[in-house]
C-alpha cells in the first residue's frame, strides 16, 4: 500500500508541474534590434527576424531597444514595441 501512495503522489506532483508549465503561455523580454536578428537582453540568446513577427506600420531601426513577447517554448516571438 505504501509503495501504491508514492506512486499516486508522484503523479500528482507531475501533472501539478506540468500545469504550472503551462500557464506561462508567454514571456515579455527586452532586446537590441540587429540589421538579421535581434540580441536578447541577459540571455546568450539571438533571434534571427525570420522568428519574429512585426506589427503592420511599425518601424525599427537597427540599434532600437524593442520589448517583445516569447511565445511558450521560444518558437515565435512578437515585438510588442519600440523603447524610448
């Protein structure tokens, strides 16, 4: 019975993890726009621009401080704008 306990907590545990994971659908990050990608503030992280998706009318020169959003799992990022 005891070995059937710590089984059922474990699974528990994991399917509680595993949802916490989940809510964060989205981080909101900093970076420095490049002329091909951009530089993510504290992280060895580039993003070429072929991953980021750009608002319609919006304009980034090279060197712009940009805040963006990380979608869940780092596939995609959106910037949300321009700063400063």
């Amino acid at each position: 019975m005891c070995g059937d306990d710590m089984d059922l907590n474990t699974a528990i545990k994991s399917i509680v993890k595993e949802y916490l994971q989940n809510e964060a659908l989205c981080d909101l990050i900093y970076g420095t726009w490049g002329s091909s990608s951009i530089k993510i503030d504290n992280r060895p992280l580039v993003v070429p621009l072929e991953m980021v998706d750009v608002p319609k009318g919006l304009t980034v020169t090279i060197g712009a401080r940009v805040s963006l959003i990380q979608k869940h799992g780092g596939q995609r990022f959106a910037v949300i704008g321009v700063i400063g």
